[in-house]
C-alpha cells in the first residue's frame, strides 16, 4: 500500500464487496490484532473481535446495508473518513450483548446522517477507529432506541 488512505480504501472495498462474509474477511485481514474502537469521549467500546460482531448484527439486521463514504482525508497521524449507512430493519437486531436486548424489525429504510471517524493506521493495518462524531448513539436513534444514561 501506498500511503494511509490507500489502506483504508482496500479495507473498505473488500468489507462491503459481499457482505455480510466480506465484513468479516476484510476486518480479520485489515484490523491488526491488537485494534481497538474508541468512542468520542477516549473509552475503549470494542476490540477487533467486539467490532466485528457488531458488523456482522448490522448487517443480518439490514437488508441492503452499506457504508456510504462521501470523503477520505489523510492526516498526519492517520485519515478522516466521513460516511454515513443505509439499510431496511428487516430483521431483528439482537444488542443483547450491550444489555439492550433485541430490537424487533420495523421494516423502515434507514439512511442515517453522515458521521467522521479517524482511523489509525500503522503499515497495512489499522489499529483504531475512534468516532468524532455520530457513535452507538447516533447509530441506535433511527430505531427509537435510547443508551441508558450511565
């Protein structure tokens, strides 16, 4: 790979080629095994293993779900992707893991509000994702689902 954003783009084009088997393949091969998913606030919400799980729920949960990604930008300590998903709920999406239980299927086409993650990528591995804006919050709030306050 030639440069941060190159690694990214890889990741991205392998992750959604045929899902939901692609997220996982491309995430085991780009997400070094020791990466970690950071929250807005610098909390640690999900190792490589978690945030798979996650991509693998989303997308038995969404029929047509996808990453749309509308801009890339490398930056000296790694890139800023801003993109947003879209999916129909037409499945249920057990959070039963994160004490949310399951949210039944609604049928209702989802195109959530572009969010900035910042990637940190070392080599040809990315070793974080850390949300600048959007989150579980933002992902959750299309299905009227609401974090418990901590």
């Amino acid at each position: 790979m030639n440069s941060k954003k190159d690694v990214i783009n890889a990741w991205v084009k392998e992750e959604w080629a045929n899902p939901p088997a692609s997220l996982t393949a491309a995430s085991e091969k780009y997400l070094s095994d020791d990466f970690v998913n950071i929250d807005k606030e610098g909390n640690v919400i999900a190792n490589k293993q978690a945030y798979i799980a996650m991509a693998q729920a989303s997308a038995a949960s969404f029929t047509g779900f996808k990453a749309v990604i509308s801009d890339l930008q490398e930056v000296s300590d790694g890139v800023i992707m801003t993109n947003h998903f879209e999916g129909t709920h037409t499945g249920d999406f057990d959070l039963s893991a994160l004490g949310l239980g399951v949210i039944p299927a609604s049928g209702k086409k989802i195109v959530w509000p572009d969010a900035q993650s910042k990637f940190t990528v070392e080599g040809d591995q990315i070793t974080g994702i850390q949300e600048i804006s959007g989150g579980l919050e933002w992902f959750l709030a299309p299905l009227g689902v609401k974090l418990p306050s901590s």
